[in-house]
C-alpha cells in the first residue's frame, strides 16, 4: 500500500496492510475523506488577458468615510509606524556595541523566572527589582463586595524595565498576589 499525505497537515501517512486506511489523520485527527476543495473558474473571453487590465481596481469599492478612517487609525496606529521606531535602544548604535548589550540582555532574560512581553514594542523585559509600596503613598481603592480595599499596604510590585524602548512596567510581587487572591476568596465566602 503506497503512502498518504494528509492533506490538513501534510504529514506522510504509511498505513498498515492489515488495518488499511483510516477515515481520520494519526497525527492530526482531521478527517481525511472529508477534505474539500474549493475550485473557482474564470471565465474569461480571451485567454490572452492584458496584465495591464490585471492591475484596474474598482477605486468606489474600497472608499471608506472619514470616520472610519479615523478608527482604523486609532486602533492600528499610522501606516508609516513601524516597531524599529519604537525601538530606542537603536539611536545609540553608533557609539555602543549593540551586539554585545543584546547579549548581556538574552543571558539577563534566561536567567528570569518570568519574562514579560512590553506593551510598547514587544521586547522581553528585565527585571529590574522589587518596589515597596507603603501606605504614606497609596490610597487603596474600596470595593463594596470586600468592604474594605483591593489590595491593602504594605505590598511589593516587580518592576521590568524594556531594553528596547526603556518603558517601565509594574506587577504585584508574587507573595503579594496569593496574598490578593486569598483576601478575595475570604471576603467572598
């Protein structure tokens, strides 16, 4: 029995003789007697089309108002923005080895428990330290479903700092966030 190629994930399938073929792929479960091909004809009246003629897009279905312009915009940001201009890091390659700090970095990074993705340019960050947070410079918010805050000082927050862009990132320290989620299950029993 010759070999099957599975046509969802293109792995070879050598069936045994004794089984014979199966109605699902082993790798990848898909139904292999199932698989359907879309097939579009176009109906041209000269085969010899003019690859000018290719290139002609109907300019009035793509017109979109202003105000959709405007949320495109907003949401994916403008179309000249690309994420090297993001990157700050790229400005001082001129007089530092940008090499040898990416790899200080990767090392950095390995070594990290967890490794956050920044917001700004979707570079891994550093973990910078830890910050404490007192109650001289924290005015908790309450929740009524607590009665009392969210999340009551002292706590510490990590701090990431982003080796591309040097944006800065906070997130609860982890003892403080079992801490949370305990405060969260008591009130709520």
């Amino acid at each position: 029995m010759e070999p099957t190629v599975c046509p969802w994930c293109q792995n070879e399938i050598v069936w045994d003789e004794e089984i014979g073929p199966e109605d699902t792929c082993p790798h990848c479960s898909n139904e292999l007697k199932g698989y359907r091909t879309l097939s579009i004809s176009i109906d041209r009246e000269d085969e010899e089309a003019d690859p000018a003629d290719l290139d002609e897009v109907d300019e009035e279905s793509f017109d979109i108002s202003e105000d959709e312009k405007r949320e495109l915009h907003r949401i994916w940001g403008s179309d000249t923005e690309n994420l090297s201009s993001l990157r700050t890091v790229d400005k001082y390659g001129e007089d530092h080895d940008l090499f040898a700090f990416e790899e200080a970095v990767e090392a950095v990074l390995d070594e990290q428990d967890e490794v956050p993705e920044c917001f700004h340019c979707r570079e891994y960050m550093l973990h910078a330290g830890t910050q404490r947070v007192t109650e001289e410079g924290f005015q908790p918010a309450v929740a009524s479903l607590l009665q009392g805050p969210v999340l009551k000082p002292p706590f510490d927050m990590n701090v990431y700092v982003c080796p591309g862009c040097f944006q800065v990132q906070y997130n609860l320290a982890e003892d403080d966030r079992l801490r949370l989620i305990r405060s969260f299950i008591q009130k709520k029993e």
